[in-house]
C-alpha cells in the first residue's frame, strides 16, 4: 500500500473507491472519541473529514506521519491551520463541490423567508386555513446585498438577479471588472446595510468576520430587512439578531447555520421564532454536492500524497503555482538555491533576499520566494519543511524575507538569485535553467562560473595560479573521492579564484581538513546541493 487515509466523517462511497483504487489503504472510524482519535492519527498519512470532526492541535501533533487534511466541504474551520501549517501539514479543501447546492438553498430559504412558506406549510398541516396570516412580499424590484461574493455569493446573485432584484456586494477581494460581468454593484459595508432589503452571508468564519452582524450593524439596516445565513455559524450574532427581531427591525431571518450546533437551548427562542425560518446545516446536504466535494478532496489528497500539485491548497498558496509546468523547474531550482547559499553562511541567518530577474516575476514569484525558503530551511531545522510551512517558519524566526523583482537576467533569460545576510557576512548565488532537468549554478558571491548542481560539492576559494588544482586533485584521489565534473570563476584583478567541484563521494572532515591546509586554499567547504 502507498499510504493509509484516516476518514473520520460521513462520505460518500465514491471516496474510499478513488483511493482504495489509487492503492491507499482506507481506514473509516465515524463518531470516535478524541482520545480514540488521538491513537488513529498515529498511522494516518492522510485524513479526509467533514464538518464533523475536529481536527485540533495535538491531533496533528500526534499525526507523526500526517501529510495532508482534506476537508470535504468548503470552510475549514474545524481545523487548526495554524498547527498544521507549523507541522507542515497540507490542508485541502474541495471548494467548488457543494456551490451550486449552497446557492440553490439560499435562494430557497430566503424566498421561504419573504413568503413565509413553512409558517404556511406547518398552519395548512395543522388543520388551519388562514390566509390572511401568511402575507408575504415580494423580491422583484428590491434590493439584495451580498457579503463575501466569491462562487457561492457569486451563484446566489446570478439566480437571484432572475427575479428582478437588484443585486449590491461586499467583497475586498473581488474587482470591479468581475463584478460588473455578473451584475453585481460593489459597495462598502456601510452603503450594503444601508441600502438593502434583504442581506445574505456567504464568508469564511474568521476573526474578521465573526459576530459580523451585530446590535451595531443590524441598527444601520434599512427598517424590515430579511437575514439570510447559510455560510458559517457565528457571523451572525444570533442574540442581537433575535433582539433586532423581537423589535420589529429585522422582518424575517433564514438561517441553516449555527454558531453552536446542533443549536443548544439558549439559541431555541430563535429557532422557533415565528419569523425564522431554520433548518439543520443542510446547504450541501444534495446527494451531488456529497459526491462532487468527495471525488474532488480525494482525488486532491492522492495528488497530494503522490507529490503531485495540487489546486486547493487552504494553507500554502505556493502550492498552486509550483505545480505549473513552465514554474517546476525553476522552483527546484530556488530550492537548490537556497539550500546552498544556506551551507555558504556561517551564522544565524538575519534576512533573505530573493531576487528574480527576466519574466519570472509575472510567472508567480511568490512561489519561487517561498521554494528558495524552503531549501533554507531544509539545512536549518531538523523537523519536517516543505512549502506549507516555510513562511511559517520564516516567521517565526523572525527572518526578513525580500523579494526584487528585475527586469535584465545578466545574459540570461531568466534567472532566480538568492542573498543571506548573517550579521556582516553577504552570501549570494543565482542560477538559471537551461531546460525542463538541466540547472545550472552560475553565480557564487563576485564570481562567474557555470556548473549543474547536484550530489556532494566541494566548494573553496584559491590564488588563480597553475597547480592548486591538481594539488587538491591529488588529496581527493588519496581519499578515494571521484571527481565528476568542475567550474572555475575567476577574478583577473585579484588573482583570486572560487572552485566548485562535484564530487561521486561525501568528503570526510579530515580531508576538509587537508585541503584547506594548502597554502593557495582557503574556506573549503562541503555542500550537499
């Protein structure tokens, strides 16, 4: 077997036979006990879950060989990213499974909302028939105010706007040029809340966003506004907004999430409100959301296991470009960079300079920045780094990261150059790529060479004269160390030079030792590049 995924949740069986058919073993424990949880993490390469579990700090901690979490579904709030990104855990979620179920529920509950459906439903069902109870309004002609207008907030205003609403959104992230292809006005919060008939939420759960509509912003609603909440739990202050109900400021509310759930008793006065219409966490609850979410975590997650690029990576941004064909060989590249510009430097490492030169900037170079860290980290810790956890890292360690962006390659295309600052020393190298698998080292420091990086290489500086090679040749040919291939950069005004070798063996530390004992060496070191 390749590996073993944990699944914990409820997923469709489309699931298990991806994987088991990939060659991954599946291991299914629904409704397990945290400690028993903590005992099945040890073994899992992967974990996939719904909302279900949670995925908290020491499970991955106990996970000593977890690569990777999928989350069926769309919000991860249910995971600790932080720890997982620290453990260098890939967190992926399937983001585009569930969207057209989401958004088809909350048109639904919010047309329920203005009609007053199942108020209706259960008043005809009880014996009743009391038409004059049930007026509704309607949606034509009124405005909707979209917050948070990504795929779900994007479907929502596209079915919505076929009832003649006028669709406003709120979204820091959107443009204006996207925005005015689907019809929807961007405005500030302020000028949403201010102007719209009913308002429907459709962010990600996060600090900024919690307790969103509040006594505060609710008051700066127009008069008779209609809530809708089929996102996340908790966005909506759910005891402000049963007051805002109660006074007659809120006409109505739809909500299918809680910021508790199931909803504990204190959250009933607002369930069973007259004017709420609820239902139990069931917008993706259509048996084509299931089966879209789990094909697309599954197969993201055997990608992922068999180190391929992946395109939903929650936690690491870089993942998304690095796979790309025209990006792959330059990634290994500045992680080939870093590792070595890494063994040059003496001391603690104070910042890291990545520069890109020729048209790499406008092929993601923020992946590139990320790939040179992660090879110099690889030389720095001793747990695991990858491109999840290597701004983490940085972070944490308090390294200043920079990123130069230039237009000249110095001769070359393109070319990725990498400078370490460790108090008053400066190391910088730079390579380029000649083809898909052919890398070359072309910069140490003031020196021009041209050598392909790779194995063990033996790294010093010398007095540009005749037999300094050949004296070191002699002392590697003693040692029985093969040499493979070598780059000279010279300096004519200084008669200084910097000799790189490639090397078949590791060289021991007592020949280290020897070769910088000729007179015309100085500095030898050993990188494994």
């Amino acid at each position: 077997m390749k590996g073993t995924v944990l699944i914990t949740d409820n997923l469709d069986p489309v699931c298990a036979e991806i994987l088991t058919g990939s060659g991954y073993q599946v291991d299914t424990h629904v409704g397990k006990s945290h400690e028993e949880l903590l005992e099945l993490a040890r073994t899992a390469d992967a974990w996939i879950v719904r909302s279900g579990t949670k995925i908290t700090a020491d499970l991955i901690e106990a996970a000593d060989r977890l690569q990777v979490i999928g989350r069926a579904g769309v919000g991860v709030d249910n995971i600790d990213l932080e720890a997982a990104t620290r453990r260098g855990v890939l967190v992926i979620n399937a983001p585009d499974g569930n969207t057209i179920s989401t958004a088809e529920h909350t048109c639904a509950m919010l047309m329920s909302a203005v009609r007053r459906i199942p108020q209706a439903v259960a008043s005809l069902k009880g014996g009743e028939w009391n038409k004059k109870a049930f007026k509704g309004a309607e949606v034509n002609g009124k405005t909707l105010g979209i917050i948070g207008v990504g795929k779900i907030g994007q479907a929502v205003a596209q079915r919505m706007k076929s009832f003649g609403v006028k669709v406003l959104g709120y979204d820091p992230v959107l443009s204006r040029e996207v925005a005015d292809r689907i019809g929807v006005t961007l405005v500030s919060l302020e000028e949403l809340l201010e102007q719209s008939d009913v308002i429907t939420v459709h962010t990600p759960l996060s600090d900024s966003t919690r307790g969103l509509l509040n006594r505060d912003t609710l008051a700066r609603c127009r008069d008779g506004v209609y809530i809708v909440n089929c996102a996340r739990g908790g966005i909506v202050d759910e005891k402000d907004l049963l007051e805002a109900i109660e006074s007659g400021k809120v006409a109505g509310a739809a909500l299918d999430v809680y910021s508790a759930e199931p909803p504990p008793e204190g959250l009933g006065d607002l369930v069973r409100h007259p004017k709420v219409v609820a239902t139990p966490h069931i917008a993706a609850s259509t048996g084509e959301a299931q089966e879209k979410v789990a094909v697309q975590v599954t197969e993201q997650v055997a990608k992922a296991l068999g180190g391929e690029p992946v395109t939903v990576a929650v936690n690491a941004m870089a993942i998304k470009g690095a796979g790309r064909p025209e990006l792959r060989p330059y990634v290994r590249l500045a992680d080939m960079l870093g590792r070595f510009a890494a063994q040059l430097c003496d001391g603690q490492v104070d910042r890291v300079t990545v520069k890109l030169f020729g048209d790499l900037p406008s092929q993601n170079g923020d992946v590139l920045s990320v790939a040179a860290l992660k090879g110099l980290f690889g030389t720095l810790v001793s747990g695991p780094v990858n491109l999840v956890n290597a701004p983490f890292l940085a972070e944490e360690m308090g390294l200043q990261v920079d990123e130069q962006l230039l237009t000249s390659g110095d001769g070359y295309a393109n070319l990725v150059g990498v400078v370490l600052r460790s108090g008053s020393q400066v190391v910088r190298v730079g390579g380029t790529v000649f083809s898909e698998n052919d890398l070359r080292l072309v910069r140490i420091d003031d020196f021009r060479l041209e050598v392909r990086p790779g194995g063990y290489m033996l790294v010093y500086h010398n007095v540009d004269r005749p037999g300094v090679l050949a004296s070191v040749g002699t002392i590697l040919a003693e040692a029985n160390i093969n040499i493979a291939a070598m780059a000279l950069g010279r300096d004519t005004e200084t008669s200084r030079a910097l000799t790189v070798i490639d090397l078949d063996d590791e060289v021991p530390a007592s020949v280290l030792e020897k070769i910088g004992g000729l007179k015309d060496v100085t500095e030898p070191r050993l990188i494994r590049a």
